[in-house]
C-alpha cells in the first residue's frame, strides 16, 4: 500500500512538472520537454533569467533602503521620546525610584513617605532635610527635621526574642535605614542645586534634536534614488526587450506566445 502510495505522488508530481514546462514553453510538449530541443528553449530560458535576476535585485535595494529609512524614523522617534521623558522627569521629579523601606517610612529617590498605622501619609521632600539616629530603653529613634525645623520622628523598638518569635529591630538595621536616608537627601540637594540647568540643557538636546532631520532625510533620498534607479533602469528595459524578442521568436516557431 505504501508502495503504490508513493508512486501515485511521483506520477502527481511528475504530471505537475510536465504542466508547469508546458504553460512555460506553450505549443509543443516535445519542444517544451526533450533534450533535443534545449538549445530553443535556452534563449527564452536566459532571456527570463536576466529579467528575473535584475527585478529581484531592483527589489532587493529597494527593500533594505525602505529598511533603512524606517529603521531611521524609528530611532528618531525613540530618541525624541527618550528626551521627552528626560524634560518631563526634570520638570515633575515626583517620588523617584524606591530605595528602601523601614517599618512606617519608605525612601524614594525624592521623597520620605511615611505610612502610620493610623492618620494620613505624609511626604516629606527630602531637599533641605535633616535626618538622625538616637538610641533609647526600649526604641530607636528616627528623627527627621524639615527645612522649617519641624521635627518628625519615627520609632523602631528594640530587637526582643530570637527565631520566629524575635520582634522589633537591630539597631544595625536601624542605623543603615538611617545612613540611606542621609546619603539620598545629600544627593537630592546635589540635584535640586543643578535642577534649573540640568532642565535648561535637556529642553535644548530637546529642541535640537527635534531640528535634526539629517539621518532620516539621507535616508529618504537614498530610498528615493534608488526606486528612481530602478524605474530607468536601462539594463532592465534592455532585458525585457531581449526577452520580448525571445518570446515572438518562440511564437514564429509554435503559433503560442509563451509567458514572460
């Protein structure tokens, strides 16, 4: 059965070959399939190969210079959208990235939220703040100063039991919480002191980068040119002409007019 199966598919598609040859060379199916006759399909045979050759180059160029030029708008596109978001993030900080947590504080690269159990959250910019550790009986202490002097403090009772019954904080925990807090709001001020200029030089690659256009245009010209090209191409014109001739030739000799 297996047998039969597979000479049925080789008779299929030797009966399709001999269709395909057959709508190529039209008129003939002994001019169109045996050997002896190779020599009068090979000017026709040639004559599409050239024309073929040539649009598929033609296409080619024309698809990796369309490439090229999308891949341009693209990273024109990003990088605008990348100098956006550098002006936005300058002229609205907001919070910043999370740094650290610790019981009822939260550290942002801008701000320190505080999260009671009971009452409202407070944000406290970190511009301008004053942080410190102070160790008591039975708490360590957090305090936090604003600009204005208002104190804040936050407690961390001590560290009692061991395991899973172990309740409160290490004072080490506590410390470098602290120590974090300090050393973010030192750079906070290091960025709120260059905040104006910082803002005013990315407005600018901003703005500049709006105005170039180079990449992009020398992409679209490339692009341009070389469907221009391919349009006029006098080697192609030469071509389809030599395959034309090809064809009216076959058609003197078997009365069809073969496809291109």
């Amino acid at each position: 059965m297996a047998y039969v199966i597979v000479v049925l598919l080789a008779a299929a598609l030797a009966g399709w070959g001999v269709m395909v040859r057959a709508r190529k060379f039209p008129g003939s199916l002994a001019r169109a399939l045996l050997p002896r006759h190779a020599e009068d399909r090979r000017p026709l045979s040639e004559a599409r190969a050239n024309v073929r050759t040539l649009e598929d180059t033609g296409r080619w160029e024309e698809s990796a210079s369309k490439t090229e030029l999308v891949e341009a708008e693209q990273r024109r596109k990003r990088d605008l959208r990348e100098a956006d978001q550098r002006v936005t993030r300058l002229e609205k900080p907001g919070r910043g990235r999370q740094l650290g947590t610790l019981g009822e504080l939260t550290l942002y690269e801008h701000t320190l939220v505080k999260q009671p159990p009971t009452g409202a959250v407070r944000t406290l910019r970190l511009a301008g703040l004053r942080v410190r550790f102070e160790s008591g009986d039975s708490c360590y202490y957090l305090y936090v100063l604003k600009a204005d002097g208002t104190p804040d403090r936050t407690n961390y009772p001590r560290l009692t039991g061991e395991g899973e019954a172990a309740k409160g904080y290490a004072e080490d925990r506590v410390r470098d919480f602290c120590d974090a807090v300090q050393s973010a709001v030192a750079r906070e001020n290091d960025f709120r002191a260059t905040l104006p200029e910082q803002l005013k030089q990315a407005q600018r690659d901003r703005d500049l980068l709006e105005r170039d256009t180079e990449a992009v245009d020398r992409a679209r010209q490339r692009h341009a040119e070389i469907q221009a090209r391919n349009r006029d191409n006098p080697r192609l014109a030469e071509a389809r002409a030599e395959l034309e001739t090809a064809r009216q030739e076959w058609r003197r000799h078997t009365g069809r007019i073969p496809p291109p």
